[in-house]
C-alpha cells in the first residue's frame, strides 16, 4: 500500500483517517489517545505522537502495541461541537485485519 510506505505505517504506528456522516474527511480535529491494561486498569506510560498529515489522515507513533496482556486503546475525537470515539481491543484487534469501508458497533 502506498499510504504505509509514505507515512512508514506498521509496528508500533497506525494511520487514522476521519470521515464525517458524509464519508468526508474531516480535517483539524482534536484527538485524544488512552492506553489501559485491562487486568490492572492502569495507563500504559507511552506518550504517542500525534502528526496531522492532512486532509483527515493523523499518525500516532509510540505506542507499544504488542505488550503483553489485554489493552484498551481509545481513541476519542472533537470538532466544534461533534464528539465520537472507537476502541480497541489488543491484541485481539490486531488479529482481525478489517478492509476499508464503513463499520457499526
């Protein structure tokens, strides 16, 4: 793929794109990131690196995404007043790779 040679996507970073209602992107967001161990409940200490590439597409580097265990990765978005999140599951989401497209919790 194009995009994981461009933006050296793979171990221990992911490329996000956010899309609006419209299936637009969606540019100059805030994003917040938690990390937990869902055994401990504590915060993993990795500080990702978030880097807006522009028209919707954010890099986050840093994160230890193969840690031993059960973790939560949150990814939580706002612009203006329009709030939503995800999570994830690892290493269970790491298993599963999902094609593009759209999805439904």
């Amino acid at each position: 793929m194009q995009d994981d040679k461009e933006y050296d996507i793979g171990k221990n970073v992911i490329g996000i794109v956010i899309h609006n209602a419209d299936d637009k992107d969606v540019k100059g967001i805030d994003l917040t990131f938690s990390y937990k161990n869902l055994e401990t409940g504590e915060n993993a200490p990795d500080t990702p690196g978030i880097d807006d590439k522009g028209n919707g597409l954010y890099s986050i580097s840093g994160l230890d995404l193969q840690k031993e265990g059960r973790w939560e990765l949150a990814i939580s978005q706002k612009k203006d007043d329009v709030e939503d999140g995800v999570s994830f599951i690892l290493p269970d989401a790491l298993k599963n790779r999902h094609p593009k497209g759209r999805y439904s919790p």
